[in-house]
C-alpha cells in the first residue's frame, strides 16, 4: 500500500549498501527531501525530528518510510508545504484553529504549543483543528507536553480502515489516542490505534510471510481471516474484537476520538475521509491536543505515577523471560538500543527506496554501513 | 460477592412477591432505606435517581442491587451519609476537591456541577477528586453535561481485579470511562469498563449456569478459563484480552484512567484501594469530571454527531436480526422498554431481598406486581 513516486523506479541502486544509518544522517536526508519541493527549513527541520523520532521508537511504519507518501500529497499540490496555521476561535482554555492545509507536524506542533500555553494560565488547554495532513505518531504530541511537566494528549482522525460491530463496513479509522506524562523513572507514554491492531501490522505480517493472529482482521467479503494478504485487502476489528469480547468498546473509543477531531473542529469525518491509497484531494484531516497541568491538582505526581508504574513493572510474571512493562517502556528500551547501536537499522528494501528517492529527488543519498 | 447486612436474613419473604415494580416505588424505596441509616433527605433522594436509572438503562450490577452495599458502608460508619465535599484548588479550569468520605453521587454532582460552570467560563472545566465512595455508572455522570449540551467526561478508579498483561496479579480496577454528547436522534453515552468485560458479567454468567466467552477471565491461579466460577474466583483480562490482541492497550487506557484519578488526586490508587467485598476501611475512591463546551469550537455539533451515528446505524449489518448501534443505543432501547412496560423487571432473588431489606429497616417494602 505505499506510495510511491512516479519514475523513481528507474533509479538503480547500488549492490553494496548498508542497512543502519546515523540517526543524524537520516534527519538531515529527510530534511534534504523535503526542502527539495519546496518545504521551508524550519518545517523540513520538524518533519524530520518527527520521522526520526518515530523510527526511534520502533513505529517504522511511522518514520522513514513515510517520507514518500509526504512528498507525493506535495508534489501532486494537495498539502501546502508552506502553510501557517490560524486561529478561528478562541477562549480561555480552547482555541478551533484551521490548518490550511498545511504539513500535519507543523498543524501539530502550532496547537500543542498553544495548548501549553494555555495550561500554564487555566491549568488545562483543549484545541481542535481542522485542515490538516497526516501528523506521523500520535504520541510525540503529547510527549511535546510532558516534556513540559504537563499531561499531554493527542488525538487524529485517519482513513475508514475499522468496521463497526455488527458490520464489514469501514466507519472509522485506526484513530489513535496517546497520552503522556511525566513520572520518575521515566515518562508514561500510551500511544495506540482503537483498532486491535494498526495497519502496518497487518503490511508486516505480510512481508514475513506470517499469518495473522485471530481477531485481528476481517477480508474483503467480512469474513475474519488469519490470511495476511487477504487482511490487508480488508478491514480491521475494532480494540476488543468481536461483540463478544467487547469490540464494542473499541469501536466506542474510535468515536470518541472523531468526536474531539472531525466532529468538534467541523472538518471532514469518518466514512467521508479520502482513501489514503487514493490521494486525489486534500486529505483535510482533524486532530486535537489536549495539555493538563498536574501542579493544578495534588502535589507528588510524578512520584506517585512512577510509583505505580514500577509496582507494574516488579509484579510477578507468568514468564520470567517475558517482565511486565507499561506504556512508554518498549519504546523506551528500542530507543536506548538505538543509541547504543550506533544508528537505526531499516529494512534493505526501504534503504534501496530512499536511495532510488534521492536520485530522483537531486539530494545527497542517505549514508548506511 | 454480593454484600449482605447481618440480621437480615431471619425475615421470610412471602411467597406471592411480583417482580416487576413501578419506577417512582423503587426511586421511593431507595430513597426511605437511605434515610433510614441517617442520610439526608435530599442526599437520599439523589441516590435513588443514580440507581434507579442504572436499572433503566439495563446496567443492573449498579442500580438497586448496589442499595445494600451503600446501607453497610455507611452502618459501619465507613461512609458519612452528611458530608459535603470541599475544594482544595482552583484554577480557571481545574479543581482538586476532597470528597471528605461523602456518598459518592453526592461528590460526584459536586464536581460535575462544577466542571459545568467552569466550562461555561473558559470552554472547559477538568475537576479531579479524592475521598469518596463508589458513583454508581459511569454514564449518568458524563450524561449531566450532555443534558446541559456539553461534553462530559467521568473515570473513577475501583478495587484491584484486572491484570496486566504477561502477569496474573491484578493491579488496577475495572476503572471505567465514559464519554455523552448531543447529538440529533439521540445522544451519544459511551460507558465502558476498560476490562474485556465488567465484573457483574461474569457473576451473571454464573447464575445462568453458562461458560464464560475466551479471553473474559483468568481462574485464581492465572490460567485462562471459561468456567464462569472460576472466572468470578480469578481476575479480568483487559479490553483486548490476549497480549497478541493487544490486552495492553485496554491495561494502558485502564492505567490512563488511574491517572486521572489516584494520580492527580492525590488519593489510594491501584493495589493500594480496599478490596471491596472486605469493607474494612473507607474506600477512598478517585473521580475525575469534564466538561467542554461545543460551541467553542466549529457550529453544528449535535448535527454533525447524529449525522456519523445515523449513518454507524444504517451501515448493511452482517445479520439483518442485528442491526449496528452506537453508543448509547442499547441502554435507550431499554429505558423505552421499561417505560413502555410500565415498570422495571428484576430477578425475584433481588426482590426478596428487598423485601427483607425493608422488614431490618423498618420501611415500607417495594412494591411488585
């Protein structure tokens, strides 16, 4: 299902290319591609920090490998690179702003900031916006404000992908929530689709051959399918599964998000959102930030939170092999053995799309070992 | 796990009982054993609305069913049937406020009275308390804004039951989260435990003499099992249930929960809150209430939200004898039903044990055709 940019295809790569990559080196290619139509340097800047980041953590599906898709939405004129942000309406503690069609970090980066801003005055900030673009992981928003000592949220609506319960028709998409806040010993950092599982986990199970877990998916026709290609082809179950084991709930959640996005900010929702394989309009997504000052409420929270979160982590485990983590933890451990790598090891296939991608783009390959 | 007051139980019911009872008797009957152990009359007849609408709306395990569980905590002076709830800070947007042990419906309307008029001033209104009793459902918290033609918002955190995922000790409640919004054609009220399923499911499962569903239940040893006895024994799974299908996100929502509550609060949080069939010590529970105006932001809301609901109940249903329903949706279909059959139908078990509830209290039984 990815994009792919016409006539890159007849770029070569080289056989002798490696697959990690400096962290530094990818910010700067994706920087480079993006500034090669027409992005200005500070939103190149921050489409790069947000793909990194993503990769980083371990949602690939999310990073580097979104660079095209970005590109494309550009070079065909449906997503302006150069666009600001305005605000439509305000109050003490919200704001509907309108994206104008601009890059959805830059969309993004705009609400959280003044999210926190008002936090700090009214204790909390709730902003909702409209006319957006794809905004990469959903929880770097809200870690945008836990690094501030907030409890940061973020919410987006996406493509029809889930089905309700009862039905084989996509409603909704994977529309995901994150929340973050600060705790010692390390941030509390939940990000997740309401669907049991994202899309790219079903592209993945694929490219492995693999098949899927039950409940994960239905194919074309509605039936629940364990076959990873006919998965792809069709739809997804909402958190929960089937209305047996609460799918319901899952679907719910879902409409909780277009709710704070497409339905608060009066943007395009649910089933009348374009088919992100089919980018043949502005995608005019929804999203919505949300920034809560702890200090407003009891002293301690950070301790206490961390408190939990360890409690969690020491409980005993059913395999010794397997400890408990919370929300935040894997990304957290992926990101250290970044680190210590060296670099961030991407798939073959993906180096050899980014390098075709830079030949056809002008800018200077990306450095791999 | 019913609670059962001593001394009740040498009082025989008669043999001819109905069990189908008119509303304003069961608002009457809540309301005359409330005043009996001492709670003021207008705390009293708030409790009876709470639970009498529970009935309405199908979610029994939380409506007159709960009466007795209330009546012991505050006979053994565990609860103050008196008490006033105090805030402790404030902000523009925000409030801490001590529920100073107060029944948890008269708490609960405090801090949901607020968040209202704080939204009404700045747009949104986020208030989080500590020291109070348990609420009754989530929904009919969130459903006052809504009334009001807000947005609401209601999480409480509850006793330990559901694990997280990879171990078999439960460290969070059922901790439940529940979102209402106008909408034309009906309101949307999501109510949902963020386990796979509420503790009352389980125990219902065990009177029917049915097996539980995969992925409901873990028996006391942390072994996965569908026998209902086993289940009510053990612990919950998450919303999600297995760690393939994603367990960890419902544990993560679970734990989101915990933040807006204990957390922020200030209050007991996770393992740390009384088990509640051993009422030994006040329960000190966390709510968290909010509210946002919709009308700070894009026009049009309550059109908008009926539109995407309408069309979730329109979508071509796998079985034509199961049509999609939204969010709120079942618990109205059930509220017309009692209404239309003049009255709500209880389990006759449940009726005599009114019946001998109203003989230890000395107040006039529940009436039953």
């Amino acid at each position: 299902m990815a994009v792919t940019l016409e006539g890159k295809n007849k770029f070569v790569p080289p056989p002798d290319l490696g697959n990690k990559c400096p962290e530094d080196d990818v910010r700067r290619f994706i920087t480079d591609c993006m500034k090669a139509v027409g992005v200005p340097q500070e939103n190149a800047l921050l489409m790069a920090d947000i793909l990194v980041e993503a990769d980083k953590r371990g949602h690939y599906s999310h990073g580097l490998l979104r660079t095209e898709m970005y590109l494309a939405d550009m070079l065909k004129k449906l997503c302006d690179p150069c666009a600001t942000p305005t605000v439509l309406k305000e109050n003490a503690s919200t704001a509907l702003v309108d994206g104008n069609n601009g890059l959805g970090p830059v969309v993004s980066k705009f609400c959280m900031d003044l999210a926190i801003k008002k936090a700090r005055e009214t204790g909390i900030g709730w902003i909702c916006n409209r006319g957006s673009n794809h905004y990469g992981i959903a929880g770097v928003w809200a870690m945008k404000a836990a690094e501030e000592g907030m409890i940061g949220m973020s919410f987006t609506n996406t493509s029809s992908l889930v089905v309700p319960t009862r039905s084989v028709k996509p409603v909704l998409g994977t529309n995901p929530i994150a929340l973050a806040a600060p705790a010692e010993g390390g941030n509390f950092v939940l990000d997740m689709a309401t669907s049991v599982v994202a899309g790219g986990k079903v592209e993945k199970k694929v490219y492995e051959g693999k098949p899927l877990p039950e409940n994960w998916s239905l194919d074309k026709e509605g039936n629940p399918t364990t076959d990873a290609k006919k998965g792809l082809e069709g739809f997804l179950l909402p958190l929960g599964g089937a209305e047996e084991t609460s799918g319901y709930k899952g679907f719910g959640l879902g409409m909780m998000v277009e709710i704070f996005c497409g339905i608060m900010s009066g943007g395009t929702y649910g089933p009348n959102i374009r088919d992100w394989t089919k980018a043949d309009r502005p995608a005019d997504i929804s999203h919505c930030f949300v920034a809560i000052d702890p200090s407003c409420f009891a002293p301690g929270f950070e301790s206490r939170l961390g408190d939990l979160m360890n409690y969690c982590r020491n409980v005993q485990p059913v395999d010794p092999q397997k400890p408990v983590m919370v929300a935040g933890d894997p990304e957290r451990i992926n990101s250290e053995k970044m680190k210590a790598d060296g670099g961030i090891t991407y798939d073959m296939s993906l180096i050899e799309e980014m390098w075709k991608l830079a030949k056809y783009l002008g800018v200077k390959p990306l450095q791999s070992v």
